[in-house]
C-alpha cells in the first residue's frame, strides 16, 4: 500500500446514525479511509465478492435486505462465515449491542489468530465491541491503522515494468518484516500464462546486509494453499534435497483475498532455464539432462493406465474452445483421434513445467519452483510442456523469433524437417527426447504434444494458427503410429 491508498473498510450496519459515528471516528484515524457501506446481509454478500477489505467492522443484528425488519443475530454471523470463507485473513470487528457470550463463542464467530503485520504476535481476526464502547473500538482499529502505516517504512525497489497491486506490496512487507528488513529489491521472475504473480527479491536490514532471498508466489489464497498442500505431498522424502527450495513461510492475512507463499533461495546467483537457453543452448541442454536426474524418484513411481484421448484433452481443454477455433483444426482427424483409448504410463510430474519454474545454479544445478500442479500425469507431460512453452510462453528468448513458420510446423513430428531452421534445434532435440525416453510409444508423446499445443489456444497472446498447425501435426502422427503399431 502506497502514501495514497485509502484503507478498505467494509462497514455492515443499518443505522445512519452508527453509520455517520463509524465514518467521523475512522476517518480520525492515522490512515485515509474509503468506507463501503452494506445495510443488509444480502448488501454485505454482494460487498464481500469484490476485491478485499483491509477491516469489516459488522453489527451483530442486520436485516436479509436493505430496508426489511427482520433483524436478527444470524444474518450477522452468517456475514462474518461468509467473510472468513472468501477472505480468510481478513480481521472483523463485531460492533453490537446485541451480542451474547453464546454468540462470541461459537464456532460460526470464531476466526482464529495470525501473524498480521509481521511482527511475530498472534491476533485475533474477529473482535466484539459493544455501541456503547464506540471510543475502545475505535482506539483498536486506529491500532490497527498504525501497524499498517508501519509497515510503509519498509521500501521496496522494482523495475519500472513490474507493477503490483497494494496486496502484493503488503506481503512482501510483512515477509521483510517477519525477516528483520527495512527494505526488498524485487525482480519479476516471470511465470506461466496464469495471473499468479512470481517474484524474486532480496531483503535487506537498515545496514544494507542481505538477511533474505526469496522466491514468492502471490495467488489467490485457494490456490496458495493448494501449492503448499502439493509440496509436502510430493516434495519432502521423495525428490532429493536441493531439488526445490524450502517453503520460508506464507503470508495470508491482510492482503485481501489473496496469499503468498515464499521460498528460500540460498543465493542470488540463479538463471532460469530460459535465461540460460538465450545465450548457451548446450548448457540448457546439459541442465535438462541433470532435471531428469532430480526427477528420476517421481519417474520410478510408474503406473499404467488406459486414458482415453478426449477425456485426456478435456482435462486441459474445455470443448467450447476447440468450437471457437473449428476454422483451425481438421475436426474429422481430431474426432478419429479422441474416440481413441491407448495403455499410458503415468506418474509423478512438475505439471507447469516452463523454461521460468526451472532455476539454475552457477554450477548448473537445477531448482525446480511453482509446484502448484504438481500430480500424477502421463508420462513425458514436463518435458512436453517444457518445449511448447519454448514457442509459446510469452517471455520465452524464442518466441517471435521466426521459427517455426506455420508451414514448418506442419513438420513437428518430423524432427530433421522441423527442425531445419531452427536457431535451437539440438535444444529442442533434446527435449523432445526426453519426453519420448518416457513414454510407451511415440503416439503417448504425440497425444500430449496434441493436448497441449490446444491449451494454447485458451491464452490471448498466443500465436492461434501456430498453435493449431502443431496440435493437428500431433494428432496426425499419433494416428499413424497406431496404425503401424495397433494396439
């Protein structure tokens, strides 16, 4: 949050007259104010699926709709679950006259404590103050205010290109804080086609020592929490150590409906994947040689499995997508190929594995990064992912460089012609056998290079046409594949 952003307030009650006192007491307050008025349950519900709330400070007893008579203890609470569903880290203040120990005690009313502002204290997220109490509440959150306003003396320093929104900001303030920082230099990591945010950055003390470096994902605190759940699942006792960064710890009060998770990175001196393909193709060679030695645990866990094509796709790809682009695709080849089911082996992968999730040490050491979707999978899915968002990931070194043409793409089960004109081609060619080393068959390769050139089409700056050509000039080896090799 900036000198200039107001706090969020969301105040639910019905009365003008507590209304007016809420609006003249917080805005006496250390911090600017922008209060959002809801005088109903049903008003507050609308309020609470926007964008966030710094504080929710709720009667007790509301009406369903603006304007009704029928107040009652329920609407309130069910107001407050509501706001604990959507933003979990999000503190309420109940200011009632109506409330019973009953009430403040149940489990619906119960929001639990955390680490709000970084400081290492516990605090409640939901507090009771009775009307007659006005001035006590309002020293509470005038206290909150403060820890707020606080947090600002931490400085941040970004590229002029990074812009982050004030939940972002408050994050890694609350990060730097929790590490004993006054100040954090941030990069863009770069990240997928999601609207996750993914930033590298250094903490500093008030004597310029580095006392963190990190690596933090920002999302939406559902999917935070997934990423977290997926790591301890698949990472600890089962990739070796150093394979991934260890979790530093998440943040997920106080930033809206978002989280952040950060991870510890044990030196600065790191290029992603991408970085180190721009300049030095065999080294990125070399680093995709020792990943599938990290990876080789999730490997050993091997299953086989019949997958039926479409149901394969339709994991990734929605069917009113492919509608959108029928102009593109040769649906009678894509229908003889999705009525198709074929013995895969599946088992544990990366499942977002694009040239920025992959770090390298100087010593050409890989960390992988951004598990969230991590989980079992076919087998070769990683190193498929990896060599379309080559060509499709928007700040991938290759994309618009040239190659392939659409013409050329016709060609991409054909490695020799495909790769003809290709500034990369011993890159790509490494790849791309690492995905067939993995698989049954050569068709099992060609069904996700088919799968995955798709999802492409679902992002709006990818190249449709490119995208298409290759899914089709999948789908066309994966068939005849299996006619020279039924079954």
């Amino acid at each position: 949050m900036s000198e200039i952003d107001p706090v969020r307030v969301l105040v639910v009650e019905d009365r003008n007259d507590v209304i007016d006192d809420l609006e003249s007491g917080l805005g006496a307050g250390p911090l600017p104010v922008q209060l959002h008025v809801a005088r109903s349950r049903d008003s507050a519900r609308v309020q609470l699926a926007g964008e966030g709330f710094d504080f929710m400070v709720c009667d007790l007893k509301i009406p369903t709709t603006d304007g009704a008579l029928d107040e009652a203890e329920e609407h309130g609470l069910f107001i407050q679950q509501t706001a604990k569903t959507e933003f979990p880290g999000m503190p309420c203040f109940f200011l009632t006259a109506y409330g019973t120990v009953q009430n403040m005690s149940s489990p619906l009313a119960m929001g639990g404590t955390d680490d709000l502002y970084g400081d290492g204290f516990k605090l409640s997220l939901v507090e009771y103050f009775g009307k007659e109490n006005l001035s006590t509440f309002l020293q509470r959150v005038h206290w909150h205010m403060e820890q707020l306003k606080g947090l600002l003396s931490i400085s941040i320093e970004t590229p002029e290109s990074l812009k982050l929104d004030r939940w972002d900001l408050r994050a890694v303030r609350i990060f730097a804080r929790r590490s004993g920082g006054t100040k954090v230099m941030i990069t863009l990591q770069g990240g997928g086609l999601s609207s996750a945010r993914t930033l590298s950055l250094q903490v500093l003390d008030d004597e310029a020592r580095i006392v963190a470096r990190a690596f933090a994902k920002i999302d939406h605190w559902r999917e935070i929490k997934e990423e977290r759940d997926r790591y301890e699942r698949f990472v600890p006792r089962l990739l070796p150590v150093g394979s991934c960064p260890p979790i530093a710890g998440t943040v997920d009060a106080v930033i809206g409906s978002k989280a952040a998770l950060f991870y510890t990175l044990a030196s600065d001196h790191l290029q992603d994947f991408f970085s180190i393909a721009a300049t030095d193709a065999v080294r990125a060679s070399d680093v995709v040689v020792r990943v599938r030695e990290v990876l080789k645990p999730w490997n050993d866990l091997a299953e086989t499995k019949t997958l039926n094509v479409r149901e394969l796709r339709r994991s990734r790809v929605r069917d009113e997508l492919l509608v959108q682009h029928t102009d593109l695709l040769d649906i009678p080849v894509l229908d003889d190929l999705e009525s198709r089911s074929k013995v895969m082996r599946l088992h544990r992968q990366h499942g977002d594995f694009h040239g920025r999730n992959v770090l390298v040490s100087d010593d050409g050491h890989p960390l992988l990064i951004d598990i969230r979707d991590a989980g079992t999978y076919p087998a070769g899915w990683d190193p498929i992912i990896l060599e379309m968002s080559m060509l499709f990931l928007r700040d991938s070194p290759f994309a618009g460089c040239g190659w392939p043409t659409v013409a050329g793409a016709r060609n991409w089960a054909l490695l020799d012609a495909y790769g003809a004109d290709c500034p990369f081609a011993e890159l790509v060619r490494v790849v791309r056998g690492w995905a067939l080393d993995e698989v049954l068959s050569p068709a099992d390769a060609y069904v996700l290079a088919y799968v995955d050139a798709l999802r492409q089409l679902k992002y709006p700056d990818t190249d449709k046409e490119l995208a298409a050509t290759i899914a089709m000039a999948a789908a066309r080896a994966a068939l005849a594949e299996w006619t020279a090799a039924p079954g």
